[in-house]
C-alpha cells in the first residue's frame, strides 16, 4: 500500500501538470474540536469527453499537531471517475465509482446522483454503496445537498446517513451502534473570479470517547479553498 505522501503527491502532480485541463484545486485543513486533533486534504478535478469527471484526492492527519505527519492511521487516497447525464436542463444524474485506498484497508465505491437546480436554489441526493477490503465491514451511505446562493455567497447543508454493523455512533456502553449521522453546514465566498473561500461546520454524531470513558458528540471545523481554472 503506498504512503500518503507519496499518494499526496500525485494529487499535487495531477493539479500542477495539467493546468490548462483541471477544473478546480482544492486545499481543505480541519480541525476535530472534542478529539483536538487536525487533518489536511488536497483534491483536484478536471473534466474530459464533454460529460466526464476524474478526481483525485489525498487526505493526510496531523494528531495534535497540526503540520505533523504522526497519525497516519487517517492517511488516504482515492481516484473518483464520474459521468454527468442531463436530463433536461434543471435534472442531472451523475453515476460514479471511486476507489478509496487508506492505511489498513481499501474500498469500492459506486453511487449514484440526482441533482435539481433551477435560478439559486439546488438540491441533491446520493446512495453510495462501500465494498471494504481486509475484513471490514461494508457500508451503505445516503447523502443529501440543499443549497442557495445568495449575493455572492453559497448557503450549503449536507447531511448524511451512514449504516455499518458495528460502525455507528458510540452507545453510553462504549457498544458500537450500526448507523450514524452526519451534518454539515458550509458558507462560502464566490465572489473572486478564480477562488472561493470556505467555512464548514460539521456534527458528527455521537464518534467520541473521552479519557474519562464519557460518550461526546465530535464536531470538525473545516476552512478550505477551492481554486477554479
């Protein structure tokens, strides 16, 4: 399996290399605020043949620190490839495959998308279905987008429901549950012509244990931007 700075840099490469063809760079840091941990993300996509997608991410932690390379247990990789197919032209579906590969494990995962958007308002949903490697269990992910633009700022609230035996939210018991729920909220500024700046708030379910055995509800904050070309 390949280290992530090695993975890290061929997300870089792809950014740099192709600079005439990518669609956008994105380069996200986010803060745990009951784990008090951080992490870092670099993804960068283009698109080809009209209707195609390719992305292309890497994802590093940091522990306590946040430009450490010690908590690797979170470094990742994944290639995503995708196909728009408008429909008409407020409905999109956009099947897709991405193939997730971490530090202990890889995943498979195909999905489909459904997007409506019509003057500022949009909304979506997607089933995501993850075919783990390495005796990990599988998981079922739904995601929903409702989002509005408002002057020139993007008004997004993301929830997901993710359904794994024995991967859910942490029970009082320290029990794992088989589901949890995630919330993100996110602003962003889109009034640069070739970037935008981001904020994301997310609640993560009840993911925490603290030193005292006490079960907490783990919440990120994410600060990003997305570079357009």
């Amino acid at each position: 399996m390949k280290t992530f700075k090695m993975t890290l840099a061929a997300a870089l490469v792809a950014a740099v290399a192709l600079p005439a063809s990518a669609n956008y760079v994105d380069v996200r840091g986010a803060y745990n605020t009951e784990a008090k941990t951080y992490e870092s993300r670099v993804r960068t996509g283009m698109g080809f043949a009209e209707d195609w997608e390719i992305h292309l991410e890497g994802t590093q932690g940091h522990g306590d620190s946040a430009f450490s390379q010690d908590d690797h247990k979170v470094a990742a990789f994944e290639t995503e490839l995708n196909y728009n197919y408008a429909i008409n032209d407020n409905v999109t579906l956009t099947p897709g495959f991405v193939y997730w590969n971490g530090t202990s494990h890889s995943e498979y995962r195909p999905y489909l998308k459904a997007t409506y958007a019509t003057g500022n308002f949009y909304t979506a949903a997607r089933y995501r279905f993850q075919a783990a490697t390495d005796g990990v269990e599988n998981t079922n992910q739904v995601d929903a987008w409702v989002g509005y633009n408002v002057s020139d700022f993007n008004l997004e609230y993301n929830p997901a429901y993710i359904a794994q035996n024995n991967g859910g939210k942490i029970n009082s018991d320290l029990s794992r549950a088989d589901s949890k729920w995630e919330h993100t909220f996110q602003v962003k500024y889109t009034g640069f012509d070739t970037w935008a700046p981001y904020l994301d708030y997310q609640i993560l379910d009840k993911t925490y244990v603290s030193q005292n055995a006490e079960v907490k509800t783990e919440n990120r904050v994410r600060v990003g931007v997305t570079f357009n070309f």
